[in-house]
C-alpha cells in the first residue's frame, strides 16, 4: 500500500504537553496545576441566553462571518476596551476559537518560504500552523532577564528579507510576560522599517494586571493596515468549551481568511454566537471579578515562590506564572515528573512551549486557592527535599 | 482593602489569614488589626457556619412569615420588629415593602413547633395585624451557596 499521509503533517511532533498529559492520565490522584483554561463556569447569563438561543429555534448555520448583531457588539467592545476600530461588516471574522483565527490568518499570507518569527516560549500552535501553511517558522528565543519580553534587538536580528509575519503572543501562556506600551513601541518602528506583518494572539487581553489597561499592538499608529488582531471568549469569558474567537484586520487579508473559513468551516458555532452576544454586552462586571481574583492567586504564588527563595520574575498577564528550577540541575522535563511521582503535582514543563523553556515550569492559577495551597505545600516540600540531597 | 477582606470572608471565614495577606499584597499583622477593627465597629456582626441540616439527619422546619403590623407612634416599625426579633426561635426578620410589613424567617425542631410559636408568641403581639406562615419546603440555595451541589472539576488535567 502507498503512504496514505501527507509529509509535512507526519513531521510535525505531537504537542510537548501531549505527552505529560499522558502521564497524568495514570495518576487521577494527583492535584493539576497544568491547565489552560479558566476555572470559573461561565457566567449564568450567557449560558442561559444559549439555552434560550435553543429553545427559540436558533440552529441553523449564520453567515460565514458570523452573527452581525454580534460583530456590531464586538465592535463596540474593541473600540471601549482597547480604542480599536474595526468595521464588523468588512474587517471582522469570527471564528471556532482564537485558534482557527490563528491557522487561517497564515494560510491566508504565507507562501512557500515565508518566514514566520516566533517569540518562544509560546503557546504550541504558532509552528505548526506556520509549517502547515508553508512558512517557515523562525522562534526567537526570549530571556527570562528580560522577563520574557521582546526586546528590539532579538527582533531585528530575526529579520531577514523572506521575513513575512511576526507573531506577538502576549499577554503570553506560558510565561505569563506582557509588552507595555514602551516595550511596543520599537516593536512598531522595526515592523514598519522592514515592512513586516504582525498576528497578534491577545486573547489573554482580559487578563493583564499591570494597573494600566492592556494595550493592543494594532492600536499604534500605521499598524491597523498591517496587523491581524485575535481575540476571544475562552480566557476572558471563561468560555472555552464554546470554541469562539474572532479576527480582525485589514478588509483584504480578512476577506482571503473568510474564503478559507467558508471552505473549512462554514460558520463559527450558532448557539455559541447568540451567547456570545449577552457576554461582550453584559458581563464587564463579571470579567473584572475574575481578573481580580486571579490577580490575587498571582500575588500569593509569587509569595509563595519568594518565601521558597526560587527565582520567579513577576508575570502580569494571563493566568500563568513561570518560576525557575534551573538551580536543581535538572531539566524541566525531568523536574515535572519527578514532582507528579513523588509529590503528585502537575505542572508543565517550559520546554513544552520552545526551547527557550527550559529551566522553568509552567503554574496555571486557574485553581480555587484551597487547590493552590495543597499544591505548593507539595512543591514546597519538594524543594526543600532537593536542597536537602544536593 | 476592607472591601477585598470582607468578600473573602463573606465566602470563607475560615481563610487562613496569612494566605489571604499573601493574595491581597499584605502582611498577617494588618489583615488580623483590620478584622479587629471591622469586629469593634460592627462591620464583621458573626461567623455563623452554613449547614445543610438535611444530611446530618436532625430535623429541622423553617418558615417564612409575612407579618402586617400597625406601627407604633414616633417609634416606627423598629419597636415592633424589636419585639419580634428578641425572641431566639426567630432567625430574621426584615422590613418589607409591598403588601406586608415584615418578612420573619424562624426556624424549630417539627411542623408544631412553628405553628405554636405564631400562635401563642407571635400573633397575640398588640401590633400584629396579620400573619400568614409560609413552610420551606426545599432549599435549594442559601448565602450564595447552591447546598445540593458538590463542585467537581471536569477539565481535563494537562491543557495547552
């Protein structure tokens, strides 16, 4: 029989996560700390409106862009959080999570041997979908002195001229970093010199705990015409089970991503839309007291990490902290397993999300505080073990 | 930072102080000198515990009573509702707008209890218009606490 498969598919590793995951699956004892996903239900009155949305008949497919009254809400909402101005009609996609938005996004722009610069650590999704549709992915390894932020120089040693597209994955899983308007700011410039497209991931927007409000890379002026802004309800709305997200950018790139949608989608889920729009409309409220309440399991982790005397710098994005275990002289990977058999924690390893993960793990806080403190007596415990040995 | 401690108590009185100055950015010394003062000001009234009587198979009958009263002059409903809240079986009483005057939840050990209590203690009160005594029949939520409900994380352990 010939190869049924398709090369660049086979070669693709299966996710670092993928693997832990497997491990974890035989220890059902063990406490987690290794999600990516809210804790929190969803809020009532969305659900609610999608029980409605049911009752009513809603069932069919909606226009492959999505709702309207939906992008109008969307909208709205980028225009009063983050003083972005998109027109739902034409620059505005929704999509089956944020990350659909992310493969169409790079199938839509890549041609064979476009380069693709990718910050690493990252969430695992940017490389594959950047080989599946062609490109060819170049990380930019980013250093935990800097608090993995992006710094110019790592940028612009990155360029070359088959440089097509930067990925700006912040607030950023795993690290929890985020780019502040200063830290942008240079960002912006270089994008502009070298006439680069930038795919903005922020769909941790919600989660940003720097005191000032998130700001958006496509919020800068020339950059609206040049970048592709993700966003959606999994982390912000705790709706990740939903699969909604959406795309916006420029009418000529978003149009080519429809097209590639309509043919591989047909639309992003019904029930989910008709919620979505009680959620954008009416759950501020809701998203604050869950910011607010992950920003103080962020402060008690952190504390707990200091008092332990690990290295941790202060993330302020996302729902992740990243520590270091470099001084144990031992990978993250070996680190992680050891933690689950000896003291069954889950956590995982940095390496998970790019080489330039190792020597850190990942901690979702996205547990009860009950949860976070049996799981960091247990990590305690194990450290001091380890100091004890050595 | 009052606010910040007082919606995690209202949820958890049990909150182990240290933790909760390491959520908030605080020290142990200022967490325990605020509940002080919240206790001496009245702001912190009880930390009562949430029961589900049902399962510890004692039993147990609640009612709600809407109660019509002629308040009294110069003092109000405030003297009426004092009459009626002195008495231990009553678990609370608030003043109500609408078609009656006060809503007194009371709590005792049968059907009988109750019915005696409305009828020999509460009723014959001068001001006492009206009573009409509403049994529970089911709680199905109480202080924001769903009681049937036990939490179960459904996530998978390990996500990206």
């Amino acid at each position: 029989m010939r190869n049924p498969l398709n090369q660049k598919i086979s070669d693709i590793k299966p996710s670092g996560i993928r693997k832990f995951f497997d491990i974890v699956a035989e220890m059902p004892e063990a406490i987690s700390l290794g999600v990516g996903e809210p804790d929190f239900d969803t809020p009532w009155k969305v659900r609610d409106e999608a029980i409605y949305s049911l009752e009513r008949g809603r069932t069919f497919y909606t226009s492959n862009s999505g709702l309207k009254e939906l992008r109008v809400a969307i909208a709205d909402y980028l225009k009063r959080r983050y003083d972005l101005s998109y027109n739902p009609m034409s620059e505005m996609l929704m999509t089956v999570g944020g990350s659909e938005g992310i493969d169409a996004a790079l199938r839509a722009m890549l041609d064979p041997g476009d380069e693709v610069l990718i910050p690493q650590p990252c969430y695992v999704s940017y490389e594959p979908c950047t080989i599946l549709a062609g490109g060819v992915p170049v990380p930019i390894n980013l250093k935990e002195e800097n608090e993995f932020r992006l710094k110019p120089e790592e940028l612009e040693s990155a360029i070359t001229d088959k440089t097509k597209v930067l990925i700006m994955p912040f607030p950023n899983n795993p690290t929890g970093a985020v780019m502040e308007e200063e830290d942008l700011k240079p960002i912006v410039d270089l994008v502009i010199k070298h006439d680069i497209f930038v795919l903005t991931d922020e769909i941790y927007s919600e989660l940003s705990y720097t005191g000032k409000p998130h700001i958006s890379i496509a919020s800068f002026p020339g950059m609206k015409e040049r970048t592709i802004y993700i966003n959606g309800f999994s982390k912000s709305h705790a709706m990740t089970g939903w699969r909604l997200g959406y795309a916006c950018g420029p009418e000529k790139i978003i149009a080519q991503m429809t097209k590639i949608h309509q043919f591989a989608i047909m639309c992003a889920p019904t029930t989910s839309q008709y919620a979505a729009v009680v959620a954008i409309r009416e759950c501020d409220e809701d998203v604050k007291n869950m910011r607010e309440e992950y920003n103080d399991r962020r402060r008690y982790l952190l504390e707990r990490f200091k008092k332990m005397n690990i290295k941790c710098f202060e993330p302020y994005g996302a729902f992740y902290i990243f520590p270091s275990i470099a001084e144990f002289g031992m990978s993250s990977e070996e680190f992680c397993t050891r933690l689950l058999r000896e003291k069954e924690v889950a956590v995982v390893p940095g390496t998970a999300f790019g080489d330039s993960g190792e020597g850190n793990v990942r901690i979702s806080y996205a547990y009860s505080i009950e949860n976070l403190k049996k799981a960091m007596d247990r990590i305690e415990e194990f450290v001091n073990e380890l100091r004890e040995k050595n | 930072m009052r606010e910040r401690i007082l919606s995690y108590i209202e949820h958890n009185s049990r909150i182990d102080i240290e933790d909760l100055a390491m959520m908030l950015g605080s020290d142990k010394i200022t967490i325990m000198n605020e509940l002080e003062a919240m206790e001496a000001e009245h702001v912190i009234c009880g930390y009562p515990t949430l029961i589900n009587w049902d399962k510890v198979g004692v039993d147990k009958v609640s009612a709600l009573i809407e109660v019509r009263v002629t308040p009294q002059r110069g003092m109000g409903f405030d003297k009426v509702a004092e009459r009626i809240y002195n008495y231990p079986e009553v678990d609370a009483v608030y003043l109500i707008s609408g078609g009656y005057d006060f809503m007194v939840s009371i709590e005792g050990r049968t059907l009988r209890e109750v019915a005696d209590f409305v009828s020999s203690k509460l009723s014959p009160l001068d001001s006492v218009l009206s009573t009409q005594t509403n049994f529970v029949l089911k709680k199905y939520k109480d202080h924001g606490v769903i009681m049937a409900e036990q939490h179960v994380d459904e996530r998978e352990k390990v996500s990206p």
